[in-house]
C-alpha cells in the first residue's frame, strides 16, 4: 500500500542534527536551542490541548481554521489553496476501513497530527478508546478532516507559536493580543521544521540502499542549504502558507531550465538536444517517489501532429505499488542536469520541426497503487469503493503539461 499504510512516521529529533546511539536512544546537543524546541513542539504523540485558559473567548480557543483567519485572513486563504489543507482526502481515508486504529494513527502522525484529530477519527469509526463524550467547544467536529491544520503547527495546550515578528513590525503589548499573543521561535524558520514529516530517520524504509523519503537531507548536501535558503525560502516565500511544489506548474516551472537545440548535419541527416536542468529545487527533482516527469523528444509536421519520437525518457524514482523495489532513478539532483539527443533523417518538408514535451504526473505513483488497490480489493464497503474511485479520478486530473519548446528543421 501508500507509505501513508506501511510506515512509521518519523521522530522529530532523528532528523534536526539529533544524534541517534547505537542504542537507538535520541540525544539532543545540548546547545542547540531550535532542536530543542522541536523536540518539544513536534513530540509523539502530541498532546491534548486540555481546558483553554479562562479569560479565552470561545473564538480564541476554537481550533477551527476559519475561527484563525478571522484575524489571519491571507494565511487562512493560502492555505485552504494548499495540499495541507488536503492531507486528509480520498487517498487516505479510504485506507482507514482497511486499518486498524494504531496504524492509522501513524500516517494521521503527519496528516492530522493533533490528539483531538484522532479522537474524531476514532469516533467516526468505532475504534476501541475513543471518547464516549461530544467534543469540547473549541473542537470542531470535522477537525480531523481538516488535514494539517493551523493548530497542529502554532498551537500547544491553547498556547499559540510562531516565528520571529518581521523586523520593524509595531509590538502590542502581549495583555491586549488574541490569545495572549504568541511566542516567537527561529525553528519555524528553520528546515528542520519541516523535516518532521519530510524526512525518514536513519534506520526508515530504504530501497536499494535509500531512504523513501530523504528531502530534508538531499537539501542539507545542496547548494541551497550552503546558500542559507531554508526550505521556507521556497515554499512559504514572505511566509506565505502555499507551500506549493510539483502539482504546481509556477514552482516545477522555476525548478527546471529546459533548452533545445536541433540542426543539420548534411546528407540527407539532422540532430535534436535537449537539456533539462535542476536549477532551482534545493532537493531531488523530484524529491519524492510519488511524481514522474516524461520528456519527449518528437519529430512533428505542419498540423503539430507526431510523426516520429526521437526519444523518450522518464525523470522520477519508480518503485512497484508495494514499495519493495526501487525500479528505477533517474531523478535530477540540485544542479545536476538530464540531456536527450537524437541523430534522425532530415525531414521531407520545411514544416517540419523537432519538439520537446514535457509532462508531469504529481501524483503517479498513487494512480498506480489505486488501480491496482481496485483489482486486488474487490470485497471494499461501498463507502471505501468510492473514496478510492475519488482518489484515483484527483490523482489522474492533477496530471499537466509543463512545457513545449519547438524547433525549426532544413528539408530533406
């Protein structure tokens, strides 16, 4: 199944520069104060909120995103646009009626991590322990379908966290602040941050000797990280809460330089070479084994009709449905470059031209696992039948094509 079925998310401290024994046991450096700190924020699991604060008014303990964009409204706004938002759809939940509830809680580790978003769930599906009462006030009862919502990154038994105030930016007194206002902390501008659900620690699922999933550490050996761009410098730029990646045209576009040249080369011969660059991903392109990027390589006529592929080739790491081979990597890495060149007879007319596609897939490997999940599970509960028909209908219309270069040929 999904990694979201088969594995364990990962500890925070494994991947923020935290020691792991040979024991197993985690040590934290001492002096570092942002290790610290996530080892506290991002703890397994994270902790119920409790009772809020008395002097709290119901809309500042709700946990409701739309009770936080109330004053957050650009924030709220982004993210409802994000795949954050959307952490908790169709291609998790219908796994849920093949799980039990402790596995489920590890993939919610990432997609909804908050203690009251587990207890919903496990309202929702009958599972033993779950809370036999209504939730409290500030729970709103489709929290859990809310995916990684504000509070599961700023909020901690009612107390609210955040970065640094931008410099020069007029203080209030804290008194008079929603909430009490927040405490500011470098982590959230720090990769580490991030790695808590992008990152499998050390002894994590490996193919071929590599880690699943190894964003955090491919940024950490890329020129980015020497240059100081932190995970955040790209996908919240101003802190903007978009985190956009590959589902994203703009930002996959701004990952690649894409060039092609084409030519002559006398009797009757003509050449073709593209080159595809990662230039601006601080990480694999792509980081995941979920994408895949196809580039082709076509000779086409007049109409724009395909009349000859020169080449094909597939940027991606493919691994089979049960994640227990890698089949192949061809993936880009930060600054690393792919190249497709084709020698072919010279076309017949002037209209002719060499083109370059390039395709993208975000979610390919999912639509993989979802049809083969559709032959292997014929026994699902209706309810699950349709979320996985709804996952794999998401999965195949995210597909999208990134670009298309032309060049002119010399007749034959």
């Amino acid at each position: 199944m999904m990694r979201d079925r088969i594995f364990r998310a990962t500890r925070m401290l494994a991947l923020a520069g935290v020691a792991l024994g040979s024991s197993g046991a985690v040590s934290t450096p001492p002096n570092d104060a942002t290790a610290q700190f996530l080892e506290r924020h991002w703890a397994d699991p994270i902790v119920p909120q409790g009772r809020p604060p008395a002097r709290f008014s119901a809309l500042e303990a709700s946990l409701d995103p739309a009770s936080c964009g109330r004053c957050h409204a650009r924030q709220l706004e982004d993210w409802r646009s994000s795949l954050h938002a959307r952490s908790m759809g169709p291609g998790i939940l219908w796994q849920f009626h093949l799980m039990g509830q402790a596995a489920a809680n590890e993939c919610m580790r990432c997609h909804a991590p908050l203690a009251e978003q587990k207890s919903l769930l496990a309202m929702e599906r009958g599972w033993a322990h779950a809370p036999s009462t209504a939730p409290p006030g500030y729970v709103p009862p489709d929290l859990h379908r809310g995916g990684l919502v504000c509070a599961a990154c700023h909020v901690r038994r009612h107390a609210r966290f955040g970065p640094p105030p931008r410099q020069g930016a007029a203080r209030a007194p804290v008194a008079s602040l929603p909430h009490g206002g927040s405490s500011a902390s470098v982590a959230f501008q720090d990769s580490r941050f991030c790695s808590t659900c992008h990152q499998f620690a050390p002894h994590g699922r490996r193919l071929n000797g590599k880690l699943l999933e190894n964003t955090f550490e491919e940024w950490r050996d890329s020129p980015a990280a020497k240059q100081g761009r932190s995970c955040q410098s790209c996908h919240m730029p101003d802190r903007r809460h978009l985190w956009r990646g590959i589902h994203d045209r703009e930002m996959t576009r701004s990952a690649l330089e894409i060039s092609l040249e084409a030519g002559n080369r006398g009797r009757g011969e003509s050449w073709a070479r593209a080159r595809l660059a990662n230039v601006g991903a601080g990480h694999h392109f792509p980081t995941y084994v979920v994408p895949e990027v196809v580039v082709v390589l076509a000779l086409v006529d007049a109409s724009g009709s395909i009349r000859a592929e020169l080449k094909r080739h597939v940027i991606g790491r493919r691994v089979d449905v049960r994640l227990r081979e890698e089949i192949a990597d061809t993936r880009i890495a930060p600054g690393g470059h792919a190249i497709l060149e084709a020698t072919f007879a010279s076309p017949p007319a002037k209209d002719w031209r060499v083109e370059l596609r390039v395709s993208v897939s975000p979610a390919r490997h999912y639509e993989r696992t979802f049809r083969d999940a559709l032959e292997r599970q014929p026994s699902l509960s209706p309810e699950a039948h349709a979320l996985l028909r709804q996952a794999l209908a998401q999965a195949e219309a995210s597909a999208y094509e990134l670009d298309r270069l032309t060049r002119p040929l010399p007749a034959r």
